[in-house]
C-alpha cells in the first residue's frame, strides 16, 4: 500500500507527559523530526490536509491527562505524540469521494503542518469563503454550533429573559450574547480583565458586564445586576460562580452547562453548595455537547452566515502565528490570557 | 361577624422557636389552651375542618427555619402558633358553593383537631372512599402526584432503563419504584435499614436495593448494582449520595431533583464536587415540584386508582395515634425512623 509522493518535514505540537493541574506551556513541545507522505494511500478513502487555523479550546485540557475509567468523548492525547483539535484545512490529496484537492474543511485535525485523516466523518466541506476562513475554528464550527445549540436548543429563550453568561468574552460566550440580545433578552456578561468587559460592553452589545476578579462577593454581584434574578445561565466555568448563580436564579430558570473551566486544572473540584435551589425553584440544569447538533449545521450556517454578512453580529478572534506559538495560546486559555476567540495560524493558505 | 356555633376545645401542635440544625421534639408542643367555633362566619366563603389524618413531609423542615429573604413556596411557620401541612380532613360546616357539611376533603390543614379553612384553593374533595382515607395523604395526595410528575414528566422513562431511586422506602420513592418497575425498568433503590431494604425487595419489587449506612465506598456501591451506569436519577437526599450517582450517570441520564433530605438540617451544605460530569454525558438535572402537576390531578387519579384497586401497586404507611404523637413522628422522618409514609391520625372518623 501507498504509492510514494513528496515527502515533506511536518512540524508538530507533542505532548510530552500526561499533565496534572495547571498546563504549562513546557508540557507542550515543538518538533521537526517528523516527515509525511503528501500522497493519500491509495484505497485507504483518507485524505492529506495542509493545516491553515487551529483552534483552542477549554476541552483540549481534559485530552492531556491520564485516560480514567469512564467513556470520554474523545480519545485521551498520547504522551510523545502530536495532540489534536478543530482546525481549517486545505486538502492536498484526496481517496475519499467527498473532498477532492484544494477543498478546505474544517474538522479535527493533527497539532501539525500536515495530517492525514483516514476517518473522515468528523470533516466539513467549506462552501461559503466570503468570511474569514479562521471562522470555520470559531463562530462557524465547533464554538459556534455550541453556542447556537446551548442558547435555543438547551436554555428555551424568550423575549425579554434576563441572562447571564460567565467567560463571556470567549469563542462561545461573546455568540451567546449576541444570540440572546437579537432576541431581546437583557443580557449581563462576566470576565477576568477591564479590556474583555468593555469589549462585552462595546463590541458584543451586553446590557452590563463586569470582571468577576474585581468582587469579593459574587452573590452580591449578581444581586446588583439581577435585581430581579436571573432566567437563564449559560455555564461556561463552574464553581463559585455556579454557587453564586444557584441563589439569584429565578424560578422555572435555565442552566445550560456549556463547561466549567475553573475546575479543570484542580486536583479536586470545588464543591457545589447551593444545589437544593434547583428544587423548590424549579431548575433545569442540563448539560450538552455541539456533537449532537452536527445534523443542524447547515440549518445554524443558513441563520448564522447572513448575521455575520449584514454585521448584526460580531466575532472577535485572538490570533498567533505560527505552529511554534500554539503551546503557548493553548495553555494561555487557562489563565484568560486570551481575548476572544484563541487561534493559531499555521499557514494562510 | 360570625354566627354562634358549638365551641369546642382544639388540641393543637404549636412550634416553639424558629429552630436551627436538627429539629427536636421539644422544638413543638402540644397546646390545649385554645377553643374553636365550629361554625363558619357567614360570607367568609370558608370551611370548618374536622382533621382526620395528618401527613409528616420533608419540606416541612425548612418551614420551621427563620425565613430568609427568597420566596419559599410556602410561608413559614410562625412561632407560638400551629404548625401546618397536607392531610385529610371532614368539612363539619361550610360556607363555600364547592364544599358541603360531611364532605371528605385532602389538601392543607393545621395541625390541630378542627382548622378553619378560608382559602379553600388548596383544598380537594375526596370522591373515591374505597380506598383507605389515609391514603390521600401519600399514594392519593401530594407524595403520588409527586411521584407521578418526577418520573413521568421529568425522567422522561423507557422501558429497560436502569433506574436508582434515594430515600426508596419513603412516601415519594416506594411509588417511583413501583411506576419504574411497571414501565420495564431496571430499579434498585436504597434506604437507611435492613427492614428497609427487605421491604423494598421484596414488598415494593425493586430489582435490588441497599442499606447506604453499610457502604463505606457509594461509588463503589453504585458500580455494583449499575456496572453499565444510571439512566435515572430520582433524587431525595443530596449531598454525597448525588455526588456519588453523579460518576455512575450514563450520557443523556436524567436527574429528577424531588429534594435533598440529607441536606436539610446542616448549617451549610455539603459540595458536590462531580457536576463536570453533567457537562460531557449531557445530564439533565431538573428539580420539580407538585404543585406545577395539579391540573394533572383528575389524569392522576384515574392511573393509580386502579393500579391501587388490582393491587398492581402496594403502598406501606407508617401511622401514629393521636396529635400528641405528632411531633416525634415528625421530627422522627429527619432520623428516618418511619417505615413509609408517616401519617399521624387525629380522627378515625
């Protein structure tokens, strides 16, 4: 099997060990010792991608620890090998019947110049390149699927709802707001710096936002801002905040567990102590993963792309260039480094 | 105002003091200081209840706290005056077009021999005698239509899903159980004793069941009896039983958020460290309460008043004599020293 094409040096992102607690960008290292085969192996109905944007995201973290005994969604990394993620490629060659050379896609794909991807399921043919390509890692894949999923599938919006949205500046959190103030919520965001809660304010469109670093009582925060309580949560990081949350819901309110950020890099979870508000306020808390929304893609691209084209809705990207600065943009999610969308050029075509 | 009627004596179960932590008997007292007219004040639209059997529910707990500043569903208790709660009573005179002399009603009451009754909307007409009374506190009342509304509407149940149910042999959980085991579920329950758990098996016919207080390890416990994991959560008691059922949900399970008995008379509430697990199996936690299921009332009856009559559902009951047995009675469902539905009888007849 294969023929013999060129055969090129790729570039990788390896882990090195399995990670506990905090990232460290040392966990992440850069290595040239690799080379491909630019040609698909005939039959093997795969295709060869030349990586263009990766994408970084919050779920990568649980991928570098140690594999524990439960069914995850994704195969834990490898120590020693390339990690992976979403990405925008360009196909290079194709065996698969659904792409031909010079596509581009977005899917997963290898922490890499260059992969080969012989399953195939998980890759989108790109038919719309009047955005940024980069969008396909952020407001058009993976963050933007999510964030159309959790607010209209999971939360059940109505006019007029008052929501409220942690890590709101993020890939997905600055899409729900926008979601949520087209259809006339009033919307309140949270994040750790002044520049991300004028950006919520001044970019997104937030009815408020404020950088839950600067409040020593998250309770009386939210009292402030939701004098009346809050209908519906979009959960992005967990924790205190969660706890926070718990008392200033209303009743029949809405928790859509997006993920909980604050909680991946601890040994131990912090404990969640006001959950008997869920009972007698009626909570519904519901988790949800974009996977199984992948079959409403092109009705979210259909509702989503004239958005973006008529510039009713924004999206802001945080970008790096260069395969040699992904461990860094990765790990800087962590610690909020970021503002907005976290993405890694590694080529721009 | 109000027309001379017979004025009898009225024992009554008088709270105390606001209490703090665990509830004492001595926390209510039995008062025969006070008297009643056992006539309605004309144009009050009201009842005179003669009150038969009294229902000791969990959530009567939280009303003998010092209200906070949240809208509970129900007002307090008010210090140095009867407590109140669901029972059975005898309308010995009535003012209201709905409600005659000699009706059987279930709904709110005091607890105390007579009670005047001026807000009648909580208030149910008894229509089928052919079952035992006492049962309109339990399997007829509140605890069935609570049973009712969490499994059916919020588990939304399939036939051969593996269901777990906290707090099993109680009013509430004996009849998920048994509506589980009717749809072809997979049912396994736990309790605080041995005569517990032999009930469950083998009055209830729960697949399995376990004593809590004997497993060191709940995880563990829980991987014994789930080894493929829970669909359905019917949650009574919170805390670190949650905890553990949280590793052991399957993706897409269902949590029915009934109450947290474990959690209602600690200063502070444990944590519950594992909710990432909501997130990645797409859990839905739902907390619900009866009084949303009412109109579904009429449907209710017409299910399980047959299931009663062909005996295809059992329901065990705990009963005390007389109102001077109440307090420990009550207090006794936190120690968890009934055995099924603890009702307390004021009145045979």
């Amino acid at each position: 099997m294969g023929q013999i094409g060129e055969i090129v040096k790729n570039k990788q992102v390896i882990l090195k060990n399995f990670v506990r607690g905090f990232p460290k960008e040392s966990d992440l290292l850069i290595s040239s010792e690799n080379s491909i085969n630019l040609k698909v192996p005939e039959g093997s109905n795969g295709v060869l991608l030349k990586n263009l944007y990766l994408s970084c995201d919050p779920y990568m973290r649980s991928l570098m620890s140690e594999p524990v005994d439960i069914a995850g969604l994704f195969p834990s990394y490898v120590p020693s090998s390339p990690i992976g993620g979403y990405g925008v490629s360009k196909v290079v060659d194709s065996e698969h019947p659904k792409f031909k050379k010079g596509d581009l896609v977005w899917g997963t794909t290898g922490w890499e110049e260059y992969s080969l991807n012989t399953s195939t399921d998980s890759l989108f043919k790109i038919d719309h390149t009047d955005v940024p390509l980069s969008y396909y890692t952020g407001i058009l894949g993976m963050p933007g699927i999510t964030a159309y999923a959790g607010f209209y599938k999971i939360c059940n919006p109505e006019e007029g709802e008052k929501v409220f949205i942690s890590a709101a500046s993020g890939a997905v959190g600055q899409l729900v707001g926008q979601f949520a103030k087209l259809m006339g919520c009033y919307v309140v965001g949270t994040a750790g710096s002044k520049e991300k809660v004028d950006l919520l304010k001044e970019k997104f469109g937030f009815d408020e936002a404020f950088n839950y670093k600067e409040e020593a009582d998250l309770d009386k925060a939210l009292k402030r801002y939701f004098p009346e309580g809050i209908d519906i949560y979009f959960e992005n990081v967990g924790g205190k905040m969660l706890d926070a949350v718990l008392l200033n819901m209303r009743i029949r309110g809405r928790i859509a567990v997006c993920g909980m950020i604050s909680q991946y890099n601890l040994e131990k979870p912090e404990g969640v102590e006001n959950l008997m508000n869920i009972n007698y306020k009626r909570i519904k808390m519901e988790g949800f993963i974009f996977l199984d929304y992948l079959p409403e893609y092109p009705k979210f691209l259909d509702t989503v792309l004239p958005l973006i084209r008529e510039a009713k809705i924004t999206y802001i990207e945080d970008t790096v260039e260069g395969l040699e600065s992904g461990p860094a943009a990765l790990v800087g999610l962590f610690s909020g480094l970021n503002v907005g969308k976290q993405v890694v050029v590694v080529a721009h075509e």
